[in-house]
C-alpha cells in the first residue's frame, strides 16, 4: 500500500517545498514570507517523515519532529517576533516579481539539469526529486542578493539551508542524527545572532535597510 | 594519551563558564590565557604521542589525533596564547558590562578550533567550523560602533552562507559514499584509496566544499568579508581570527583534497586553488599599495599568505610540508603584529598609517618588535615564512608549476615593496614639526603643567613602554625565528603530518 503512493507522497512533499520558495520570491511582505517560511518547515518535516517510514528508521522519524519544531515552528517564531517590532515590513527589492519569477523558472531548470547529471546512476524516486533541493539553494540565494531588509536576508539563508536539507534528505537519507542535532543547533543560532544584530541595527539606524552598510570599504 | 584530547574541548568550556560566572575580574581576564595554554599543552603532547608512533583516539573513533591533527592543535594552542596573553594590555577598551562575555567567547572560540581539528569526521568539523562563526560574530561586533555593526552583518552573511555550499559540499561526498555499503563521514575511511565512491559526486562535493571553506579561507574572490571583520575586531580576536581560523579552514581544504585527489585525481582542485591562490595574491597585491588604515593592512597581508598557502596547496606533496611550517608561521607573526597594532591604535588613536609617524624615535617600546615582526612577515630569514616560500616556489617548479608560481613570485615582490613603504612610513623618520592631537594630548598628561614640553615636542622623551606583556611576543619572534632550523622534532612532525594528506615521507 505505501509503496504505491510513496513516490506521490514524496513528490507532493518536495513539490510544496518549490512552491514555497518561488512564492516567497513573488511576495514582498516579509510577514507573508514567514508564513511561507513556516509551511516549508512543515513540508520539510513532511518529506522526512515519508522517507523515514519507507526506510523504516526510527531514527529519522526523530529527525523529522527536530525539523518540525525547529524549522517549522521555531524559527518563523522568532522571525516574526523581529518583524513586528520593525516599522517597515514590506520590501522594495532589486528585482520586480515577474523577472524574480522568471528567474525562479530558469533556476529550477538549470538545477534539474546539474541535479539529472550528478545522479544518472541512481534511480531511485527520491534521487529524481534532489533537483528541488538545489533549485531551493539558488533561490536563497536569489533572495539573499536581491532583498535590501535584513529580515529578507535571513529568509534567503533559511531557504538556502532548507535546499541543503532537502538534497542531504533526498540523496542519502539524511546525515546521521547527532550532526543534524548540531547542524540544527548552528542555524539557529546563526539566526539568534542576525536577529539580535537587527535588533543593533534598528537601534542605531532607525532601520534595517542593509543598503546603508556601505562605510567599510578601501 | 586519550586524556590529551579532551582536555583542549573541556578546560575552555569550563573557563568560560568561569569567565562568565562572574567573580574576580582579574580572574576572568586570565581565562582565555589558560584555555590556550590548556590546547598548547595538549597540543605538544599528542605531537609527541604521534613522533612515538602512536594515534590517540577517543569516542568511538570520532576524536582522532594523528600528526596532520596534533600540529594544527599545537598552532591553535600557540597562536592562541600569543593573541590572549598579549592581549591582556588590551583592557580599556573593553567595556567593563561586556568583558565576561568576551573573554567567555574567546575560549568556547578556541574549543571549537580544537574539535574543528581533532574532530575525525567532516560534519563535526563543519559544525565546529560554523560555531565559530558564531563566536566570532559578537567578539567582531564587540566595540557595538555602527563600523562594527556592519563588518559583523557581512562577516555573519558571508561566513555562513560560505559554510553552507561547504555543507552541501559535504553532503554529497556523504551520498558518494553510499556505494562502501555504510555511508561515512570519517577522514580516515574517505581517504583509503580504491573506495568504491562515486567520481562524479565526489567532484561536485570537493567543489563546493573547497569553495565553502575557501571563503572561511577569505581566499579572493570570496575575501571581502576579511578586512572589515579583522579590522573591526579588537586586535587580539584579529590575530585570533588571522592566525587560527583561516588556518583552521586552510586544514579543511586540505583534508578534502585529500578524498578528492584519490577519487579523480589532483587536476581538478589543483586548477581551482591555483586560480583562487593567484587572484587572493593580486588583490591584496593592488590593495595594499594604497592602503591608509594599519589594521587592514595586516589583514590584506593575511589574504596574500592565505593566497600562498593555496598555491602552496595546489602544487601538491612536495609543498605540503613548507605550507604546514607556514601556517605556524604565519599565524604566530599575525598574531604578534595584531595585537600589537591593537596597541599602537591604542596610544596614538588613530588606525590611519599617515597619523602614525616617526613610531622609532617616539615609541621604541611599540617600534623594535613592529619592525622585527614585519620582517618576518614581508619574509626575510631566519624567520620561517621565508622558508615556507622557498619551499613552495621551488616545489612549484619542480611539479611542473612555474608559470603558476612565476606570477606568485612577482605579485610577492610588489606586495614586499608595499608592505616594506608602508612600515617605513609608520616608524622611520623624525617627528613631525607639528605635534599630532595624539601626541599633544600625551604630552600633557606625560608632563602635566609643563607648558615648555607642550610647545617643543622634540624634547618629548622616548615612550620606551611595550605597553601590555611583552614576554609573549618575544617568545612568538623566537620561535618563527628558529623553527624552521630544528630538523628534530619539528622537521620529522610537519613530514608524517604531510605523509597524513599523502605527501611526501
């Protein structure tokens, strides 16, 4: 019976994670992007759980309730919590939406295609499905170059480290528990970091518009 | 031996949680000290342990010391004590409310190098790279300017999306080795040649891996995070972050060429770090010749060595022992010129090379180890840099390299030229007829009331003072200065920890 729906399961799982990301690219609230952020988390969690009942490994069934807590729900948390204290939430980037979108399609297609080379020999369901993992890593970076607020910033990181979640789920069945525990560890406090300098940022400048960290320069 | 490797993880931990606890300042302020002369001590030990034939192991396996391990320890550990014992003349200019936290972060900081090198497996080590990072973060934004503020936002940005391709980097060499039946991580089963691991992931992976650590590297062109971060830090985290974590990252692009170049060969990175080896060296070639600030300086002088350990890296066997005698020397010079540029920023107030003049007339006490240390740095012998160099320049054209270490030799001499005008600048000379606002503001404190000094600034005596511990960089000069004479047990140490990357015996 699992069998059978397996493959459509991890294709409804990894088709959401794409979704996500390229409509956080075509929204500008930052609020909207952290729901989005948020139901990524959940498709993130969703996508190892299916893969840890297919493998039957208790293990990764744990991992998927770290990725629920952490990434679906811890995370988007402390964002939002950032967020509202900002006068300005919305986003004025470089990029219009229908270019990003553009960009989006175009990204998605070059990662199939690098995605279709690294793993010709594997031919597994999940293999086929790691080209969403890298496409995510370039729409973090997408993100992450285009948006002028920090808390934009730090949505392009997370998106980017989803995308490395997802190539790490789909290509081997993740790392083992004890490196998730610590990577997990590291990219929450990444964000406290950001976060808190944001707060530094606001205090001093009135804003977060990264455009003004222009004074160190030769 | 086993001992030996917990101990560098454990004392730092402990330390800071005593720094931050609180109590006797005097205390707190020794932590960092103690936490790197706990990882040198260790260090020295499994050097030793390692020159006996051993390899001390603990954990299953997952802490592993073998020679290539043990000697970045021993760097770690040395480096560390010349940046916190030296730095300990830094204290003004710590706010008092943040000073537990500093020093706290400077030992969870040298703890997580130590397991960065002693970790046998590249995930841990990934995570121990990306926890500095994290300590680094706030030791960088430490002085809460708006200058501070933004190096720490870039340095945050960049170093972790930089870690990140490395992760995913790493997380490909992970699914290349799938087909040994059990996946790993571990450096030890990853570089046994004749593994059944797949080419074409191995590429991709030691790509991205190379590429993520090469920024932690602050190789060109992912640099631009340096300068503003080693300048903005206070000086003895710049000396940290100089000598320790672009060594540390240097160690992690060396252990994955390793896998790689069993897998498919040594073209591939060879191409990779000569490029990025050769366009680190050009441009700090074309910033320091007009450089105006002493801090960025030095960090562009980092990027010009870190460029040269990866051509060093890319030439292959024969170099690899002059590039692990660089890293030594380099970082205990770095270090030694970090804090005391952090000194001389602190008595003459200003970071700016044209502000700072006649340093030998007027402050021998900063000027004489100034100039032994930048000596050693532009690479005149005895000091180790210069052998490092000629070791990998005649590796270079030896391996078939020359027209890679030609351009490196040229861009080297324009960078000596710039380097050696600039120090020049900073020290030599007669004081100016004018009395700089430093210097007028030293004159009335030195002689208060003394309305004669204050107007005939050259009857100002000679300010002979180190001001800080001068012990430590002395000991630093030393040791740079001789290391490189000492064929037993320095020579048979840095030949098993190349033999380690399979370089020559």
């Amino acid at each position: 019976m699992f069998d059978t729906v397996y493959p459509q399961l991890i294709g409804l799982c990894t088709g959401a994670l794409l979704l996500t990301s390229a409509l956080m690219v075509w929204r500008h609230s930052l609020l909207a992007s952290i729901r989005l952020l948020s139901a990524q988390g959940f498709a993130l969690a969703a996508l190892v759980a299916v893969i840890g009942v297919e493998e039957g490994a208790a293990e990764v069934i744990i991992v998927s309730v770290l990725v629920l807590l952490v990434k679906g729900m811890g995370l988007p948390w402390v964002l939002a919590h950032e967020t509202r204290a900002t006068t300005r939430t919305d986003e004025a980037p470089r990029l219009n939406p229908t270019a990003g979108l553009l960009t989006v399609a175009l990204l998605t297609i070059l990662s199939y295609v690098v995605a279709s080379r690294l793993l010709r020999d594997d031919s597994s369901v999940s293999a086929h499905a790691a080209g969403i993992g890298l496409a995510m890593v370039l729409i973090g970076f997408l993100l992450l170059v285009t948006r002028r607020q920090a808390g934009s910033q730090l949505i392009g990181f997370l998106v980017l480290d989803n995308g490395i979640a997802t190539v790490a789920f789909l290509t081997s069945g993740g790392v083992p528990l004890f490196l998730e525990l610590g990577i997990s560890l590291d990219v929450l406090l990444v964000v406290v970091i950001l976060y808190v300098f944001a707060g530094r940022m606001r205090n001093k400048f009135g804003n977060t518009d990264i455009d003004q960290l222009r004074k160190l320069h030769d | 031996m086993s001992f030996a490797l917990w101990i560098p993880l454990a004392v730092p931990v402990v330390l800071a949680a005593l720094s931050l606890a609180g109590g006797s300042r005097q205390f707190a302020r020794l932590g960092p000290v103690g936490s790197s002369a706990a990882v040198l001590a260790s260090g020295l030990l499994l050097d030793g342990a390692v020159l006996a034939g051993t390899v001390p192991d603990l954990g299953g396996g997952l802490l592993r010391a073998d020679a290539l391990s043990a000697y970045m320890l021993t760097v770690v550990g040395a480096v560390g004590l010349v940046s916190t014992w030296g730095g300990l003349g830094h204290a003004t200019v710590v706010p008092g409310r943040y000073a537990g936290s500093y020093d706290a972060l400077i030992s969870v900081f040298l703890a997580a190098m130590s397991l960065a090198v002693l970790a046998d497996n590249i995930g841990l080590m990934w995570a121990a790279v990306e926890a500095t990072t994290i300590t680094t973060a706030f030791l960088v934004g430490h002085h809460r300017t708006r200058s501070s503020l933004e190096a720490a936002w870039k340095y945050v940005i960049l170093g972790s999306v930089g870690v990140a391709i490395a992760l995913l980097g790493i997380v490909l060499i992970y699914a290349a080795s799938r087909g040994t039946g059990e996946p790993t991580l571990s450096w030890l089963e990853l570089s046994r040649t004749g593994l059944p691991l797949d080419p074409t992931l191995i590429r991709a992976g030691g790509a991205l891996a190379v590429l993520g650590f090469a920024t932690k590297a602050g190789l060109a062109p992912m640099h631009s995070w340096l300068p503003d971060a080693h300048s903005q830090a206070p000086a003895p985290v710049s000396g940290l972050m100089s000598g320790v974590l672009l060594a540390v990252a240097l160690y992690a692009i060396l252990r994955i060429q390793t896998i790689t170049n069993a897998v498919i060969g040594p073209d591939f990175l060879r191409v990779m770090l000569s490029v990025g080896g050769l366009l680190s060296l050009f441009v700090a070639a074309a910033l320091l010749i007009r450089q105006r600030d002493f801090k960025r300086m030095l960090a562009y002088s980092s990027i010009e060595h870190m460029g040269m350990m990866a051509v060093g890296a890319a030439i292959g066997a024969a170099a690899l022992p002059a590039v692990l005698l660089y890293v030594l020397g380099h970082g205990l010079t770095k270090a030694t010129l970090f804090v005391l540029s952090g000194r001389i920023l602190e008595v003459e107030g200003t970071p700016r090379i044209d502000d700072v003049r006649a340093l030998l007339v007027r402050r021998p006490g900063l000027a004489v180890p100034w100039l032994i240390a930048m000596a050693a740095l532009v690479g005149f012998p005895p000091f180790s840099i210069f052998f490092s160099e000629i070791g990998i320049i005649v590796a270079g054209f030896d391996a078939g390299l020359g027209v890679v270490v030609g351009i490196a030799l040229v861009l080297l001499l324009v960078i000596f030229a710039a380097l050696t005008r600039l120090t020049v600048a900073m020290t030599i000379g007669a004081p100016a007829a004018a009395p700089a606002p430093g210097v007028a503001a030293e004159t009335r404190l030195d002689g208060a009331g003394d309305a004669v000094t204050g107007e005939r600034p050259d009857a100002v005596p000679p300010d002979r003072s180190s001001h800080g511990p001068r012990l430590p960089l002395f000991l630093a000069l030393g040791a740079t200065a001789v290391v490189a004479f000492i064929a037993e047990p320095v020579g048979t140490l840095l030949a098993r920890a190349a033999a380690v990357l399979g370089g020559i015996q």
